[in-house]
C-alpha cells in the first residue's frame, strides 16, 4: 500500500502463508527485553524460552536481549520462570500494537491445517495471507477480520473509514484500489481469501 501506510501499527498477530503447507496460519511476533547485566548473558542464552541476540545502536554501541515467543511458549506466566534478579515475565509482554523494534520481524508461526510450529521471521509483505496483487500494486490485511473490513469498504458505496478498530488502516488505503473499475476483481479476489481455510 502507500508508504505512509508502512510506519501504521501492526497487531502482533497476523495471518500468513503456512511455509509448508501454504494454509492460513498464524504469526505472532516475539517480543524481547534488553539484558542489563553481562553476566546475566549466560542465563538467556541457555534458556530455551529464549533467544539470545547481540545488536549495535546508531552510536555503534553492542547491547544485548532475550527475544520470547509467546506464540511457541504459551503465556508469560506459564512460560518464563526462574528469572534472574530484576526481571519479571512481564517485562517481555506484548503491547496492543507492534511497530519496528530489535528483532522485529522475528516471531513464530503456528499452522492449525499441518500442526507446523516453528520460529520465523517474517516477509513482508509476501508472507501475508491476506494480500493481493492488482496492477502491479500490493493491497493487504492483517487478519481476516482485517480483512473483511476491507472487503466492505471496498465493496461499499459510501466508502465509509469509521468502521470499528479500522480506521487508521481503511483511511490509507492507496487510491488505485478505489476506482470503481477495481471494485469487482478485489471483492471477489477477497472473497476467494475469506472463504478458504
């Protein structure tokens, strides 16, 4: 979609392309927590709850985190236990939305169709589900509830933004999938998406 469209928050869950069966699955995206203490380093890379990862900020200074996948691992509370001291599980909570951070585009993949559970880090926008190519330009949702939301704003005469919890994403759809001649190829491309499993 637009470039302004990119920098929108993405929801932690997304439904993407199975990478071995091609069914809808889901993603969800991990979440990390800086390491403050060297010596807390060995203790996140022997868990296997987490993944140990070393980045180096504009400064080029190196600092260290834990990435969790909640996606794979189950509930903080249930999946993290037996923290160093000043940690917390909820330290590595998701907030609402995701937006670009350390390791980012990292988290796990879960298929319902194959039972494939894996880490992955994520394509995007390839890896969508939702997405669909028409004109040699890219028109994508989140989630099929995302998705439906576009099929109706699409498929609508007034055009309405203010559906609930999809307006920011409705109000930046690019202006080559509005024209009446895109309507009926992306409804039923949509609804192709909606109706398979």
């Amino acid at each position: 979609m637009t470039r302004l469209y990119e920098w929108n928050p993405v929801p932690h869950p997304l439904a993407i392309h199975c990478p071995i069966c091609r069914n809808q699955a889901e993603f969800e995206f991990a979440t990390y927590r800086r390491i403050e203490r060297r010596e807390h380093i060995a203790y996140f890379k022997a868990n296997k709850a987490f993944d140990y990862r070393q980045y180096i900020d504009g400064c080029g200074h190196k600092w260290h985190a834990a990435l969790y996948y909640p996606g794979l691992h189950g509930p903080l509370q249930s999946g993290i236990h037996d923290l160093p001291d000043g940690y917390e599980p909820q330290f590595w909570a998701q907030s609402h939305y995701w937006r670009s951070s350390p390791g980012s585009g990292m988290g796990s993949v879960r298929c319902s169709a194959c039972h494939f559970r894996s880490k992955h880090r994520l394509n995007w926008p390839d890896d969508l589900y939702f997405l669909i190519s028409y004109r040699g330009h890219n028109l994508w949702a989140y989630d099929r509830d995302s998705a439906m939301a576009l099929r109706n704003f699409i498929d609508s005469e007034t055009r309405s933004v203010h559906q609930d919890g999809y307006s920011r994403f409705l109000l930046h759809i690019p202006s080559v999938f509005k024209h009446h001649k895109a309507r009926e190829p992306l409804v039923k491309a949509l609804d192709k998406k909606l109706c398979s499993k």
